[in-house]
C-alpha cells in the first residue's frame, strides 16, 4: 500500500469509527437496570424464545410445543410473577407446562432469576406487580 492509501484508509476508518459512535444510543438507567438480565437471556433463553424475543428460537422448529413468546403482553401479562420465577427456576413443570422449559436454578441466583423475570415483564411491556 503506498503512502497515499493508507491516508486515505485511516481516514475512512476514522469516519467509520465517528459514525458508529452517532449511531451509538446514549446508555439509559432503563438499559443499566436489565444489562445482566439481558446478557443472561442472550446467552440461555435465546435459543427457544428467540433473538426477538417472541419465541421463534432455533430450537422451536423443532420442539413439539413452542417456546412462550415473550413479547406478546396478552400472554405474559396473564402470567403472574410468582409462576414466572417459579418456572424459570424449576422449569415448565412446576406450572403445569411442558418439561422442555428447563429448569434453571442451578444455574442463576435467586437475584438473577427475579432480575430475568423483571427483565421479561420490561419485554413485554406487560403487568408488574400481580
Ligand atoms: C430448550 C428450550 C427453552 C429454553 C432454553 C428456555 N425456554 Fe422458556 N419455555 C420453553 C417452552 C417450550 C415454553 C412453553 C411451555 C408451555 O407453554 O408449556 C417456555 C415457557 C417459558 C415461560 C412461560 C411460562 C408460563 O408459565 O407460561 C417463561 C417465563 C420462560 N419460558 C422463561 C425462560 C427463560 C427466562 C429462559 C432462559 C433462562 C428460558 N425460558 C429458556 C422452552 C425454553
């Protein structure tokens, strides 16, 4: 590359770089609140629920009983919170639903399990307090 072009290329990266930082949303209290909870949801519920959240994941082709979706605020706000953490912590089958909603309390603390189902009702954009 001669001396010219890599001029012109750091100038590009640098506008690239500006760029992005424009597009780049200001971080709200709202985003700090469910940071982890969003970070635990991409990581462990995705892959049923979905990277949007309303229950097309992956697996769902494929599972004989869909995924919730957890967008839909009809269907989530009819969920109280008790059978949220409920079932986040002991799977499906502790509501009466089905076994392949895995349980996971093994895996995050009771602080974590309350911060996803605060996070799922910030989804939802569904009922909060029942
Ligand atoms: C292996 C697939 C799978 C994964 C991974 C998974 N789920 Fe589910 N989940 C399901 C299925 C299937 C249902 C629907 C169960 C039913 O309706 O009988 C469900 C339902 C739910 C419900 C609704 C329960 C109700 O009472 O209707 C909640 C809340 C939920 N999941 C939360 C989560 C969270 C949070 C995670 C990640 C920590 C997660 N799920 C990961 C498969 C999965």
């Amino acid at each position: 590359m001669n001396s010219r072009n890599s001029i012109s290329f750091s100038w590009l990266t640098g506008i690239g770089l500006a760029s992005l930082l424009v597009f780049m949303e200001p971080a709200t209290a709202a985003d700090d609140q469910f940071k982890h909870a969003e970070r635990l949801y991409d990581t462990y519920c995705t892959q049923c629920h979905g990277v949007n959240r309303n229950g097309n994941g992956l697996n769902s082709a494929f599972m004989s009983v869909q995924p919730r979706d957890h967008s839909d605020a009809k269907g989530m706000g009819d969920i109280p919170n008790s059978e949220i953490i409920d079932v986040i912590k002991k799977g499906g089958l502790a509501a009466n639903k089905s076994v392949l909603m895995p349980a996971w309390g093994g895996v995050f603390s009771d602080e974590e399990v309350s911060q996803l189902a605060a996070y799922l009702r910030h989804v939802c954009k569904c009922g909060s307090d029942q």
